[in-house]
C-alpha cells in the first residue's frame, strides 16, 4: 500500500480583499488517520475545508486529494473527483423530511438518475414522508446531533 498521503496541502495562500487568512499552508493526511482541525471562530477552517475539497479556489498552492489535483479543475473533473469521498456536514446533515434509506438513495439519484431508483421522487406534491420504523428514526436524530 502506498505511503503518499490522502490529502496534501502545499503553500496554500487564501485571501478574501486585503483579509489573508491562510499564507503558507502546508498540510498531509495519511490514509487511516483521523484529524481535527482545531482553531477560534474566523480563523479558517471552513476555507482550508472548502479548497480541499474543490469548492473554492486558492489564491495560490497545490492541493491533492486521493492524488489527484484540486486546483483549477473544471466542474465536470470536479464532480467526477467528488465522487470518491463522503463529506458530513456540521448541521443538518441529513434531510430531516426523508428517511435515513432516502437519505442514502440522495446522491444515487444526484450521480444516477436513469436508474429511477428513489421512492421519495415518486411521491405526491405536498406528501410528507412516509412512515417508517421507530429505530430508523432514532438512528437520522443520533446521526443528526453526533455531527
Ligand atoms: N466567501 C467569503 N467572503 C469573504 N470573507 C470570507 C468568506 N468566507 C470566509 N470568509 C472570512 O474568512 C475568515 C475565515 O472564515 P472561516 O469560515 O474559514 O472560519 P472558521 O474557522 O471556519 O470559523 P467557525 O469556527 O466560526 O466556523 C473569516 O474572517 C470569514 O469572515
Ligand atoms: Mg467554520
């Protein structure tokens, strides 16, 4: 198994105006490794996150995800890229008017859409959603609050 890192950050430089919020950013994860970006509220680490995934781009530095180049990639590279990883958001991540199962078939609908796979896309206008299993349920709010 190769050692070259998961994720790896070399002189990243973000700015929004005169405001530079990261200068120099040097970063690597290794595959298994479980980090946590720690810092006062402001101080970049929606940015840092936001550039290595692709959703925004830096001012200056290279980023490699799964060895593959970040920067300057167009939407449909970018896409195909995104593929390959699951990301959790601090809140609401999941949507609280599906159920956990609805949640999962999300992003087969996004990728795969002539599959016709989903439930939820068949349903009525103004339908809520349907009834589901206690333990189910439980299961959306504890992966909800543990975010
Ligand atoms: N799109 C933007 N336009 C202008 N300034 C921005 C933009 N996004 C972030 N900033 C600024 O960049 C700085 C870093 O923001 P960021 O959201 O990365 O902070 P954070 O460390 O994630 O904070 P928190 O802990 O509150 O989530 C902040 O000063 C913020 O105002
Ligand atoms: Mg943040």
């Amino acid at each position: 198994m190769s050692d070259k890192p998961i994720i790896s950050v070399r002189g990243l430089r973000n700015s929004f105006g005169d405001q530079v919020i990261h200068e120099g950013l040097e970063l690597d994860v290794q595959r298994g490794e479980i980090l946590g970006v720690v810092g006062g509220s402001g101080t970049g680490k929606s940015v840092l996150m936001r550039s290595i995934i692709g959703l925004q781009t830096p001012d200056e530095g290279e980023i490699e995800v799964l060895g593959e180049n970040m920067v300057g990639r167009n939407e449909d590279e970018a896409k195909n890229i995104r593929r390959r990883w699951g990301i959790l958001f601090q809140n609401g991540a999941l949507f609280s008017t599906l159920t956990v199962a609805e949640n999962v078939e999300v992003p087969i609908h996004e990728y795969f859409p002539f599959l016709n796979c989903c439930s939820w896309t068949n349903r009525p206008p103004g339908s809520t959603r349907s009834p589901r299993p206690r333990s189910t349920s439980s299961f959306a709010r504890s992966s909800r609050n543990s975010s």
